[in-house]
C-alpha cells in the first residue's frame, strides 16, 4: 500500500512538473505569436497605403508616357502586385482554395 501510495505520488509529480513546463513554453510561443501578429498588421498596413498611392498615381497616367521612367513605373507596379500576396486584408478577401500564385 506504501509503495503504490509513493508511485502514485512520483507520477503525480511528473505529470505535474511536465504541464508545468509546457505551460511556460506555450506562453513564451503566444507572446512570439503576438509579436510577429503585430509586425504583420503593421506591414499590411504599409502595403495599402503603397498599394493606394500607386493607384492614384497610375490613374492620372504621367509615367506612362515616358519610355524610361514607364518602364520603371510598371516593375514598381509588378513589385507591389507581388506584395499584395502577403497583405493579409487581401488575402482574407480571397478564397482560401486559390493559391497564392494564380490571383494575378
């Protein structure tokens, strides 16, 4: 009775110091979670506004005209295309069956 009494108590114990241990590892992975949430947040914020200002500029067709700078402007525009992949308003938008390459 002793020995099933001890046995029980060490099993107790370790499963008590193995979801304490797992306790603070899920805490340390939340708060690396949140951080990386808000860089994300951040950054998606950054490329709407990016994203509003290249409208507003190729609406009024200025650079459009000049060969060099035309030129430019489009890989600009192809850049910031490629970047709306990762704005995660955009991609909330989208269905989540199309993958990522095939929304040009």
């Amino acid at each position: 009775m002793i020995t099933l009494s001890i046995i029980l108590f060490l099993v107790s114990f370790l499963i008590g110091y193995i979801s304490y241990n797992l306790f603070r590892k899920v805490e340390k992975l939340e708060k690396i979670v949140d951080s990386q949430e808000a860089y994300i947040r951040k950054f998606s914020s950054t490329l709407n506004s990016t994203k509003n200002q290249l409208d507003n500029i190729d609406r009024k067709g200025t650079f459009e005209s000049d060969d060099e700078i035309g030129w430019f402007f489009e890989s600009i525009k192809t850049l910031q295309r490629e970047l709306n992949e990762f704005n995660i308003n955009e991609n909330n938008r989208n269905t989540q069956s199309t993958p990522p390459s095939s929304r040009r």
